[in-house]
C-alpha cells in the first residue's frame, strides 16, 4: 500500500507515476480520494476545534461552582454547552472513524511506484535485456544449437512418466501426474534449490501452509484486487452439509505469502535484519485470463513447485538484496548448466505490488525462445505498509521494513528447460552433473 503522505503532499506526482505503468489506466479515483481527503481534514479541524473549545469550558467552570449558588446559573450555561460540543464532537470523530475504512479500501487497490531506474514501457516489449549467459560460453553467450531439431519437453517426458492425460483425468486441464524417472528428477531439482539456497546463500529453510487466510493474502497485496487468480479452500459441514463461509480461506499461489506474513504485526530487532526465508511448495493460481496461452505442456499450470526466496531487509539495504537474490536464483540455473538471460522489467510489465522487477527467462530449444523462470522484487514497504511489519531503528522509532521476493527457481519451468536442453538426439536426457548426487549417480535417463 502506497504511504498516505505521499499522496496528501504531492498526489499529481504520484497519479502521473502510476500512470508510468499504462496509459489510459485509472489505478487511483483521484475524484474520489480528494473529496474524501478534505472531507477527513474538515472533520479532524472540527473535531481538533470542538475538543479545544470543551477544555476552555472546563476550565471555567471549576472556579465557577466554587463560587456556590452565585454562579449556577452560568455553570448550568456552560455544562450545557459543553454537553452539545461532546455530542457533535462524538457524531464527528464517528463519521472520521468511517472514513478511513473508505479511503483504506480505494488505497489496497492501488500498485506501487515504479523505481526511478525502472524503464519506461508499455508492455513486455518495453522490457530491457541486462545480460545473458550460456554454459559453452558463460557471461554474454547465447544458447549453443543442440545439432539436431529439438523435441518439446511433452514428447520428451511422456517416455519418462509425464501423464497429461491422467492429470486430467484427476482433476481437469492444466494438471499433470508424474510418475517413475521424471517424478524422480522433479524432486531431485526441488531439493537441490532448497540445499542452494541454504547452504550458499544463507536462508533459512521453512515449512508453511498451504492454506492461508484472507488476512495473509491482503497482507503481500493477492487480495482484494487479485481473487480471481486465487483458489479458495472450502470447507465441509457435518453430515454433508456445506459449512457456512466465514473462514475465507484460500491455496497458496506462491510460498511468498506465508513467508512474508511472518513478520505481519511484529517489530524486530534491527539486529535480525536481514531475515532471508526460503520453502519448498506447490503453488495454485486459476490463471484467470489466461485462456488459450501455453496450453501444451507444463509451462502454464494450476499446479506447481516452487523453491521461493524471501528477504526482510533495512531500508538501505533492499536494493543490494535485489541485485544479490537475482544472483541466487542465476546460480541454479548455471549450477544446471541452463542458458538464460536476465531481463529488467519496465513500467507496463511489473507486477502489482513490486517497485523493481528482475525476470529470469530461461532458453528452450524447442520454442527457440527465453521463457520467464523467476521473477526477483523488491517491493519496499508497500507490503510492509499493508503487513504493519517494522523493526526498531536506531533513534528507537519503530521503521517500515522492505520486502523482497523471488523464485529460486519454479521447479516445473527448471524440469521443463532440463529436458529440453539436455536432450539427446535419441529422446534420452543427460542428467546434469549438479543433480546427479540426488539420483544416486544417475547420468542418463531413460523411458
């Protein structure tokens, strides 16, 4: 959430950067927002002036009743008066305390600002290439042909245990089983991230839920804007009858809500910052109006894995987080020997709650392209804001944190890219060296 001051001290400056993200896109009811800003600033003068006017009064009337009988009269005036200044008093500050819901409701709805380095663009074609790297080349090299045409990763798996059919025979489209050799390669990559991510780059390895509450979804900006995308978890009633909703409940899309929902309502010790968190999960997201892209295949699933790098920072410290989780999620992709290339996002293209955004696309053969396989922001306190997450700052003042989150790496788009890139001309697939220690020294795999 945006912090209210800026608003109040310079809101055309604030309106026109989030008018960076795209044109002709209303993110904020100026309208709406000024009228019940002055309306907020007419209510607090009055209610400020009524409270002054009573302590006045009271002041008065000590001295007066100490004067007996005499000055009754004026001390009934003044009671009286100072009876109707507490009733209005009262009728104003409840009309302020509904305000502030109302103007909470048209903040949460808002997305962040673009940082200043952010590139100015439309859509993904304003997106700016940083730099690319390949394992026959390192820094700079493109992807290297593999000599022979490149099958999809959906012929590739199906030798291998990849069922798309029995996906949808479970549970519908965009669901997949897997069984056998590539169920054993899917868990080997899901916890070679983990070890990466611990052993090297000093996160702490968490379990979560899977299901959190709505509060935890407000909290890292899923909700309210964002349900759609969402999963809820329904719950049943005793004897088959269903239960009243009124636990509002939903599926992860991504193991950065609980993560970051650790420091919801806390303040830490600035000592304990950084706070870098990271957890193996399935995620679940509708993919609402994504209909007819990425159908084939495991790119674009309701269900998925992901290995999720959270980061707690100090304010100063949030950008060089940035550039140093964007490195953690490159070095599993070169620990894979996967070519990819980092991509910094521009205005059009971040997401909601993010203020700079790093893409990692990897490269897959078979589409001849680069494809999104982590997303590294920094939102700085705009989830902390939403969070009340603080930490006690050297003056002893209570401070926002900043907030990072990014994948390290999507487990299903990393099994993807393994089999694509490493495949052989013969359908079977060279097991990369980095994960042959998780199966058992597997080198080559076979249907």
């Amino acid at each position: 959430m945006l912090d209210i001051t800026l608003l109040r001290k310079d809101l055309a400056s604030a309106v026109a950067r989030l008018e960076t993200r795209k044109k002709n896109q209303t993110f904020l009811d100026v309208e709406a927002f000024s009228a019940l800003e002055a309306e907020r600033k007419v209510l607090q003068t009055r209610t400020e002036e009524l409270q002054a006017r009573r302590n006045t009064l009271n002041k008065q009337i000590g001295p007066l009743k100490a004067q007996g009988e005499s000055a009754a009269a004026q001390v009934q005036a003044l009671m009286t008066e100072v009876n109707a200044l507490k009733a209005e008093q009262e009728s104003q500050a409840a009309r302020l305390e509904a305000i502030q819901p109302e103007i909470q409701t048209l903040l949460l709805a808002v997305p962040n600002l673009p940082h200043a380095s952010v590139p100015l663009g439309e859509d993904e074609s304003g997106n700016v290439e940083v730099r690319r790297w390949a394992p026959q080349g390192g820094a700079g090299a493109a992807a290297t042909p593999l000599g022979f045409e490149a099958r999809d990763h959906v012929d590739l798996g199906a030798p291998l245990g990849l069922d798309f059919e029995m996906g949808a025979k479970l549970s519908g489209a965009r669901f997949s089983v897997m069984k056998g050799p590539i169920a054993r390669l899917h868990r080997a990559l899901a916890q070679f991230m983990i070890d990466t991510q611990t052993e090297q780059h000093g996160y702490t390895e968490c379990y979560v839920p899977y299901i959190v509450n709505a509060a935890s979804l407000s909290g890292t900006g899923q909700l309210p804007k964002f349900e759609g995308d969402l999963f809820a978890a329904k719950k049943g009633g005793q004897d088959g009858e269903p239960a009243p909703d009124h636990s509002a409940l939903y599926l992860i899309p991504t193991s950065e809500v609980p993560l970051t929902n650790f420091v919801r309502d806390e303040v830490v010790a600035e000592s304990a910052l950084p706070i870098k968190l990271t957890a193996h999960t399935p995620c679940f997201r509708s993919e609402a109006g994504s209909a007819g892209r990425d159908t084939r295949g495991m790119i674009r699933q309701h269900q998925f894995d992901k290995v999720e790098m959270v980061q707690i920072t100090h304010p100063e410290q949030s950008y060089e987080a940035l550039e140093a989780m964007t490195g953690h999620a490159e070095a599993v992709l070169q620990a894979l020997e996967l070519p990819y290339r980092v991509v910094l996002l521009c205005t059009g293209d971040m997401g909601f709650g993010s203020t700079k955004t790093y893409d990692l696309e990897v490269w897959l053969p078979a589409q001849g392209t680069y494809r999104e396989i982590s997303s590294v922001s920094n939102c700085e306190a705009f989830q902390a804001r939403r969070l009340q997450a603080r930490f006690k700052n050297a003056q002893g003042k209570n401070e926002l944190v900043h907030t990072l989150n990014g994948s390290g790496l999507a487990v299903g788009r990393a099994l993807v890219a393994v089999l694509e890139n490493h495949q052989n001309a013969d359908g079977s697939i060279t097991v990369p060296k980095a994960l042959r220690p998780y199966l058992r020294g597997m080198e080559l795999l076979r249907g």
